[in-house]
C-alpha cells in the first residue's frame, strides 16, 4: 500500500496492487480505499525533461524510479477524479 498525497500533503487515499492475478480471485488487481478516486499525476518530474516515461499505474512509475529514471509520471485518472500530486 502507498499513501497518496494532494498539494497540501495531506494523505487523500491509498493506493496498493495483488502480487498475483491467482491470489483470492474476487478481488481486483488495483486497490484502493472505498469512495472517489484521484488522479495522479507527477507534473514536477517532467518539468524541464525532453522526453517523458508515462506509466499505467503508481507501482511501475515508483519502478522506474527506483531505476533511476526521473522522468517518469503514472497517468491514473478518470473523468471524476480528483489530482494527487504526489506518493512521498
């Protein structure tokens, strides 16, 4: 599970992923806490970058992060949702 920030910092959701499809079928592969998602998406990394990595979810761009790229951004977002701008 990962916090998920809003401009404030405060902490406005959580965002966690099964390790394995197989692992207690009913549940989805990407949870969050009940009631209105946010988007996320990291503006500031991609400040001043000439190229851009855009991942599907938190996880892989925390991945690519942890590898050392720091142009990288998750674009999870629906219609409804509000911005998170960042995982701390």
């Amino acid at each position: 599970m990962v916090p998920l920030h809003d401009e404030a910092g405060a902490v406005v959701g959580m965002y966690g992923r099964k390790v394995t499809a197989g692992l207690q079928k009913n549940i989805p592969l990407h949870l969050y806490l009940p009631g209105p998602h946010r988007a996320a998406f990291n503006s500031a990394a991609l400040k001043g970058q000439k190229s851009a990595i855009v991942c599907e979810a938190l996880l892989d761009a925390m991945s690519f992060w942890a590898a050392g790229f720091r142009n990288v951004t998750p674009r999870t977002a629906s219609r409804a949702s509000r911005r998170i701008t960042s995982t701390r």
